[in-house]
C-alpha cells in the first residue's frame, strides 16, 4: 500500500512538473531610449498555471559589437546583434523585444523601430543569404518547366510567381513562427528607407501608424466615423499630425462622392425637375449649389466625415511593403529573442529544483511537426550542447523533464 502511495505522489509530482509552459516574456523594468546606462535585462517568463509568473531571467548586458552594433541577449544560446542603432535605439528595441505577456503584440513596435532607423540583424542577414540561393534556384526552376509561364500575362506571371515562392519557402523545411519568411527571402524593398521622416510624426506609435497604411490607398478616402466606432480616436490623430482632413476641410466633391446616388438625387429634389440617372452627373450638380453646405449640413454630421491624406512625394505601395517587411524582420527577431529567453529560463529551474528532474526534453508545440523540429525534438540524459533556438525563429523549447 505504500508503495502504491509512493507511486502516485511521483506521478503527481510529474504531472505537475510537465503542466508547466513558458507562455510568455516581460522585462522587469522599462528601459528609456535614453538611457546611457543599461544594466542588464531581466525577462518574466510566464511558466505555471498555478503561480503567474517565475523568476527572472537575465539575458545579459546590452554589449557593444563594433560601430553601432550591439548584442541584446548575450547570455543567450542565439545571441542577437543589431546593426545600425545607437545605445538608445537599442536599449529601446531590447525592451520591447523582452516585453508584454502575449509578446507577439509587440511585433509592430519592433518593426517601427526597425524601419524608422533601418535597422538591420547580422544573424538575420546571414540566415536569409544561407537560404536564399536554394529559395531562388527552386524558383527558377519552377518558373523553367512551368508551361504556363511563357504564354502567361504580366498579371499571371505575379500570380505564378507568388506561387511557385510559396513552394520554394516550403521546400527549405523552416518554420518561422508567425514571420513571413517568403517576404525576407525576397529581399529588402528598394524604398526601404524612403519612410523615415514619415514615421518620426508617428514617434513610436505602430498602431497609430498601421491604422493609417491601412486607410491608404482606398477607393474614396473619406469615411464616416461615428463617436462610438473603434478608430474614431485615431482618425482624430491622424487630423492632428496633419495626415487627415476633417469636416468641412474636406473638399466637397469627395464628401458627394461617398454619398450614394439616391442621397446625391434627395439633395438636389428642389434644383432638378426629376432623378438623375447617372451619380458623376449628379455630384458635379451639386457641387456647383451656391448653399452646398447647408444642404449637406441637414444630411450629414460634418464631424464624423474623415478624409485621409496620403504622404506628399512617396507611393503608397512602397510604404506598404517596406512595413511589410519591418514587420517581418521584428516577428523573426521577437521569436528567437524569446526562444532563447527561454532555453535560459530552462536551465535556471533545474538548477533551483535540485534534484526533481533527471532529463532535458526540446518540444515543439507545432502540429504536424516542422521538418526543421524533427531531428532535435527528443529527450536528453544531459543538457544538450545545442539548444533551442537553432535558427532565426525557431519555436522549439527546451523544457526539464523525466527519463521515461
């Protein structure tokens, strides 16, 4: 009977033990920009589902690396070298990178600092031009014996080519996590830093910044936002940076190019004997009303109507893509920063509970199982020499663990 007890005790400890995961990275405290002094980051790693929060890990001083190069982690397994920062640019990244319990949500953050600053990642350049020449080759290769592609449109050509880069990307085995991998491999866009005086109006607020690429470029840019919609708020920003016109500033023609055809021919009931067919006819009639906006004024509430403004000399699509591709580069840098603050994490629990596990195991939560994941995904009698992450964005994680 003893022995049963002695047996389910151990089977409890055990159950206990392997519940616990690592969900998430916040620094203790946040490092200003300005800071000249950086002591070394300490990340919460969130491991239990009975108690919040674990003790701290420290990544390791932020470490000069040569002419505006620094090291953010350098206790890491994955140390992570950032190219073309000051301390305080780099201070300032290494904080966002160790912050926020869902730490994917500081992504944008990252990426603004990223493209406001053009900065660049020597462990992420080398890992893109190791790939890089197998993702061309499998292209071309592809676009060779496609017989499609010589009779093929410009237009179908993009889409075969978007194609045959989404097999090229599988066809390397990497997972990346929630980083568009395929996006890096194509390179950094031409207008890369075309962006940067733009987004100094936007002083460190992706969100703001992503809401206003997201208006861009639309078919008419005037909205109605009401008081109770969700970006009203940013709508009003945006007006105070100059990005976005309100009300009467708009131009009349485009507030009567939002309305619809049976709306414009209601305004214009008392001026025209019947309907108009045709709504270009009919808001060049109502532009030309001498008391336009009285008329408008009993239609629409002026202060819900937003019109927003494109950036004066840059093309809209190259503000997209190059966000696009900061965005890439900060997924990609977040995830290994937090892989490795948690093969850190790893290692200093077994050594705070001495004598409860006899084992290493390096999981993947990944279903199937990334191919890149296969061969290091087991249990380890001894610490293993190599340890999660074993590439840019790996999402391996190195637990303590049982020999089975």
């Amino acid at each position: 009977m003893e022995l049963l007890i002695l047996i389910g005790l151990v089977a409890a400890v055990w159950y206990w033990v392997k519940s616990r995961k690592a969900k998430a990275a916040v620094p203790q405290r946040p490092i200003a920009s300005d800071e000249v002094d950086t002591p070394a980051l300490r990340v919460t790693i969130t491991s239990s589902t009975y108690r919040s929060t674990d003790s701290p890990v420290d990544v390791g001083d932020l470490t000069s690396a040569g002419d505006q190069a620094w090291i953010l982690n350098p206790k890491s397994s994955f140390p992570l070298t950032v190219l073309g920062a000051d301390r305080g640019t780099a201070a300032r990244l290494r904080e966002y990178l160790g912050r926020a319990e869902i730490w994917l949500q500081r992504a944008p953050e990252v990426a603004l600092i990223v493209a406001q600053h053009n900065l660049r990642f020597k462990e992420l350049d080398a890992f893109v031009a190791q790939h890089k020449r197998k993702f061309d080759a499998e292209v071309q290769q592809r676009i060779a014996s496609s017989t499609e592609w010589p009779e093929a449109s410009p237009k179908d050509r993009l889409d075969l080519r978007a194609e045959f880069e989404a097999a090229a990307e599988a066809a390397l085995g990497l997972h990346t996590g929630g980083a568009d991998l395929g996006l890096l491999l194509r390179g950094q866009p031409a207008a890369f830093a075309d962006d940067d005086e733009l987004l100094k109006l936007f002083n460190g607020d992706a969100a703001l910044y992503s809401f206003y690429l997201s208006r861009l470029g639309r078919a008419n840019p005037v909205a109605t936002v009401k008081v109770d919609d969700a970006g009203r708020r940013s709508w009003e920003q945006l007006v105070d940076k100059g990005m976005a016109r309100r009300g009467k500033d708009i131009p009349s023609e485009l507030l009567l190019d939002g309305m619809k055809l049976k709306e414009l021919n209601e305004l214009l009931s008392i001026v025209v004997e019947k309907p108009l067919g045709r709504k270009a006819k009919a808001v060049e009639v109502a532009a030309a009303l001498p008391d336009l906006h009285e008329r408008l004024s009993t239609r629409i509430a002026f202060r819900e109507m937003f019109q927003i403004l494109p950036p004066a000399g840059l093309e809209v699509a190259g503000l997209v893509e190059s966000f696009a591709y900061a965005n890439a580069v900060a997924t990609m840098v977040q995830q290994t920063f937090v892989t490795g603050a948690q093969t850190l994490h790893a290692i200093e629990q077994r050594k705070r509970d001495v004598g409860i596990y006899d084992a290493w195991e390096v999981s993947n939560w990944e279903d199937p199982l990334p191919a890149c994941a296969a061969g290091v995904c087991k249990k380890y009698e001894r610490l293993p020499a190599k340890r999660p992450p074993f590439h840019m964005g790996c999402t391996c994680r190195l637990e303590c663990s049982f020999k089975d």
